[in-house]
C-alpha cells in the first residue's frame, strides 16, 4: 500500500553548460535504455543549472524521456524586484517535476534557515513541484554524538507550520556535511539511523500514514560501488549524489543498485 519508489537523484551544482547538459542527459538515456532500466523500479532525476533547464525540457519532452528533472533552489516568493532570483511558477512552466530546497551549500554559503527554506518547500507546493528538502548535520555536532537531535531540529525548523495536506510527495534527503564530495561515507548503518529517526519525527508531525509513504533519500559520496549497501536498509529509499552524477554511466549504475 506504501509503494516507495526508490529514487536516484543528481545534484550536478554548478557543473555543466546547456550543451554539455543535453549531452550528458543524452548519454544518461541510452546507457539507462541499453540496460533496459525499469523506471518503476527506481525513479531518475537530474538536478542541471538553471540554464541547462529549458535545454534539458526540450530533450526530455522531444524524445519522450522518463527521466525527469528539477531545479537546484528557487525563490520564496513567486515575482517581482528579487534580482538573480528565480520563481517556482517558472520552474513549473519548464516542466520540472522536482526542486531542492535547502541543500547544504545553500545553507553554508548563502546563510540560508531554516525559515528561508520552510518559505521554499511552500513556494515549491504552491507551484506544484515536489520540494526535495535536505537536511544533516556538520562534522562537529556528528563527533558531538548531537548528529540526530540537530537533524531533526532543522527538518522541523524547515516545515514548521506547514500541514501534511500541502506537503503530499515531500521528498527528504538525508545529507551529512562531512560526507559531501569528501569521499566520506556515512555507513549504511549511519545512513539507516537517521532515515528511522527522520520517519519517526514525521510520524509525530504528520500521522503514520504520511511517514510510511514518504520517501528518504541519504546523499553523501554515493557511488556504484556503495550505492546497494545504503539502498539495502529499511528506511532509505533513495540517493542523492552529486559527483558521480556527473558521469552517465556511472550514474546509469548507481540508478540501477543492485
Ligand atoms: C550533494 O551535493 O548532494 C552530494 C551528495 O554530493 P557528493 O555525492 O559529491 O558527495
């Protein structure tokens, strides 16, 4: 009854032009068609630049491609005098399916809260994408032993007010810092912890029903090469990876898990 379709997801951050994102989405569908890919069996995701995003539309749509895509952030507020930033209502109209919403370098390098990004998840549900929010702790609160209390703190910093009514689909993706393009890995068993700890903080706020059906994804150095341990435990239904997502058929792999 609570179908979690696995998930595999490509944060690509600022990599890629638009011709280079059309190739790279190019290869990504014919590595995934050679392999006969099931698309039920494990949903696939891009995350390009902005400017990558009509490109991407155009390919997607032209060839009738599965794979869907989304945008890295968006703004808050739906138009107007917000220089460089970018609307979900626009986002929407490009087709995208998804968006990001509080990724960690958003939250380090642009000082972003946690209710920025609560204003986020409801500028994304209010345009109909599907808010993908991230969430993790540093290095320091993880030697700390604060990992799961700070992690949880910023999941409900980031969805404070909101009713599971208008966050039918939410997305969550479970990123420690210190596992971010460092070759680091969290361990499947850091990964399992967390993803339980994170289910059972939305049962709390949102009832069983909503916890069951939503899907938590780990991101943090994933690879082919330890993509199937972290898919194998209970409470992850997905990856969020940045680096290898850049290579389609290494990411072709990491879609395929097994
Ligand atoms: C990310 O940025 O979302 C990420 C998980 O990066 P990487 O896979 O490179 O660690």
């Amino acid at each position: 009854v609570f179908d979690r379709t696995p998930l595999i997801a490509g944060n690509w951050k600022m990599n890629m032009d638009h011709s280079q994102g059309i190739a790279l989405v190019q290869k990504l569908a014919w590595t995934l068609k050679d392999a006969k890919h099931d698309y039920s069996r494990a949903e696939v995701v891009v995350f390009p630049p902005f400017t990558d995003l009509r490109s991407v539309q155009s390919l997607v749509e032209g060839d009738g491609l599965q794979i869907k895509y989304g945008a890295q952030d968006l703004s808050d507020q739906d138009k107007g005098a917000y220089t460089g930033d970018v609307s979900g209502e626009f986002l929407a109209k490009l087709g995208c399916s998804y968006v990001l919403v509080g990724h960690s370098e958003r939250r380090l390098i642009h000082h972003e809260s946690d209710e920025l990004c609560r204003d986020k998840v409801r500028a994304a549900v209010r345009h109909g994408l599907i808010p993908m929010l991230c969430v993790g702790e540093g290095l320091e609160e993880r030697q700390a032993g604060n990992h799961v209390q700070y992690t949880l703190e910023q999941l409900r910093g980031s969805l404070a007010d909101l009713g599971a009514g208008e966050l039918e689909g939410l997305v969550v993706a479970y990123e420690p810092v210190w596992a971010i393009g460092t070759g680091e890995v969290a361990g499947p068993e850091d990964a399992q912890e967390m993803a339980a700890a994170i289910r059972a903080e939305l049962e709390k706020l949102y009832g069983a029903d909503f916890a069951r059906a939503t899907r938590i994804l780990y991101g943090g150095s994933v690879k082919s090469s330890n993509v199937a341990s972290i898919m194998a435990e209970p409470d992850v239904d997905g990856a969020l990876v940045g680096g290898a997502s850049l290579d389609a058929e290494e990411f072709a792999k990491i879609a395929r898990f097994v």
